[in-house]
C-alpha cells in the first residue's frame, strides 16, 4: 500500500497562517470601493474622502430638485430660471458636493502629514535594534510600545500580525497599505523588495528612513515657499471680487441714472437707458464665482501638488462670492 500525502491538518502552523492570511486578504478586499462604504461608513469617508461623493451627490440631485420644484411651484418657472433663483439653487446644490469633500479632504491630509513624519523615526529605530542583535518580530513587538502619534496603531497592528508568524514581507507589505499614503507605499516596496533579495535589512531600514526624512523636508519646503502664492490668490480674488462690486454699485448705476436723466430731458442717450443693471449684476456675479472656484483649485495644486486640496479654498471663495453678490451688492 503506497504512502499518501495527507494534507496538513486544521491544527498546524501552516493552515492557521494560511487561514490568517486569507482572511485578512478577504477584509481588506470587502473595505474597498462602495461595498466598503456601505460597510464601514464613517471610516471610508475618514480614509478616502471621494467616498463622501457617494453620498452627497445624490443628496444634491434630490435637494436640487426639491428646490427647483418648489420655487417653480411659487414664482414660476421662467421667472426661476430667468432670476438669479436658479443661482441660488446650483451653488447651494454645489456647495453640498464639494464642502464636505474639502472638509474631509483636509483632515485627512492632515492624518498623512502625521503618519509620513513619523516614519523616519519608525524605520530608524527599527534598524538599530535590528543592528543590535534583536530579530525583526522581536524589534518590531518593542518599537510598538513606543508612541509615533498617528502611526502607532498602523506599527500595533504590524507587531500583531507578525505574532501570529505572518511573514516580515507579507505584513510590512500590508503594513504599507493601511497607510494609504504615496510616501509610505514607496518605502514599503523598496523594504519587501529588499528583504526578498536577502540583503542586509538593516541597511535597507536606514535606506528607508533617509528617504522618508527627506521626502517628509521637501514636502514642507514646498509647502512653505509655495504658501505666499497661495495668499496671493486669495487676494487676488478679493480684489477682484471689490472692483467688479465698485463697478456694479457706481459704475452702471451712474450710467443708467445719467441715460433717464438725458431721456426725460429730451436729449437723447437713449443707449444708456437699454442698460440692465440685474442683468450685469448676474454677469458679474457668475464670474466671481467661477473665479473663486478655480483660483482654489489652482491655490491647492501649486500649495500642496493636489488641485483636490484647493477644495477648501474654493468652497470659502465660491461662498463668500456668492453671499456678497445675493445680500450686499
């Protein structure tokens, strides 16, 4: 009778790693995408603030059309879509799309910031207890207990895996996508491709957080040279928010009073009385919005490399623009 290979038993090693393996694959599989948002709501809005279009558009359709509906029921519809009404109704639609994503956006940035600068520190510890003689479960389960502020529970959750003999690749590969940031998934890639390879970790660790450290410095002094280029947008628009309000209230209202006067008079001008000081107003009125809008586009594009970060700008500008032109001008 020949001998058979039997399969490995529930209760070894390699099919609990296995299982482990497979359902954390799984997990972070069903996070993702909508079937992530349905499941996890207030963490795939926190983590990934596109999501919040999953909801907030067609939270806007509907409020468009509740809007729409009920200010042609009250005025009519030609005198909504003739009227700055019809205004009113898409920035308030736009606002509901785009606030929530630069609030989201912002906060998030600002959980990356903090994860990317503690990095650095985290490699570099991790090499020099590595370099001391300790293996890698053993030096990742000690920098644990230290604090990296946003990071800590990303390093946790690294020494938790590892515990339950996860492979060192296969769980600073994982490490690097709960992180979700360009910097760290760089640094993970160049550790697991190294550690694969059989090359010194330890050099490799170092390797790893010369380049945060650096990324981290370039990225600050981008941001802080860039940052009066920011100002000068912003002031850009209100300037210009301020002479197009001068024009509007001086200018043709001047014009107009001056057209009835010389018609009343019998001395013609009748030019200046086909001015239509609502319809400028509206004219002027779209153009700063749309300054507004994508002036903080390019203030977060220039600023931070991403026009997504300029959201917040935009949303300030495009709602400050609007409540001038809809109350004070």
């Amino acid at each position: 009778m020949t001998d058979m290979q039997q399969p490995p038993k529930i209760g070894s090693d390699e099919s609990r790693e296995a299982i482990i393996r497979d359902s954390i694959t799984r997990k972070r599989k069903r996070d993702r995408g909508f079937s992530g948002f349905i499941r996890h709501p207030v963490q795939s809005l926190t983590r990934q603030p596109l999501h919040s279009l999953y909801l907030t558009v067609p939270v806007s359709i509907l409020l468009f059309a509740i809007l729409l509906i009920s200010a042609a029921r009250e005025y009519g519809m030609d005198v909504v879509l003739g009227t700055p009404i019809i205004d009113d109704i898409l920035i308030v639609t736009i606002l509901v799309v785009i606030t929530p994503l630069a609030f989201l956006d912002f906060f998030e940035d600002r959980r990356q910031r903090s994860l990317e600068s503690a990095l650095p520190n985290f490699f570099r510890d991790l090499a020099g207890m590595n370099e001391s003689g300790m293996t890698l479960p053993g030096a990742v389960g000690l920098v644990s207990r230290a604090e990296y502020g946003a990071l800590t529970p990303h390093i946790r959750s690294l020494d938790h895996e590892m515990s339950w003999s996860v492979p060192f690749v296969d769980a600073i590969v994982r490490f690097g996508a709960s992180i979700r940031t360009p910097l760290a998934t760089r640094s993970v890639d160049l550790i697991a491709k190294a550690s694969r390879a059989g090359g010194d970790i330890s050099n490799v660790l170092h390797a790893a957080a010369t380049d945060t450290y650096e990324y981290v410095a370039l990225k600050n002094e981008r941001l802080n040279n860039m940052f009066i280029y920011i100002v000068i947008i912003l002031i850009s628009f209100f300037v210009y928010m301020f002479v197009i309000g001068i024009l509007t209230s001086t200018f043709l209202e001047t014009m107009s009073q001056a057209g009835e006067a010389a018609q009343s008079s019998g001395a013609g001008a009748g030019f200046m009385t086909s001015i239509n000081i609502d319809f400028y107003k509206r004219i002027f009125s779209h153009a700063v919005i749309l300054q507004g809008f994508f002036s903080g586009l390019v203030a977060g594009q220039m600023g931070e490399g991403r026009a997504i970060a300029g959201l917040k700008y935009s949303s300030l500008m495009v709602f400050i623009g609007w409540m001038v032109f809809r109350f004070v001008i």
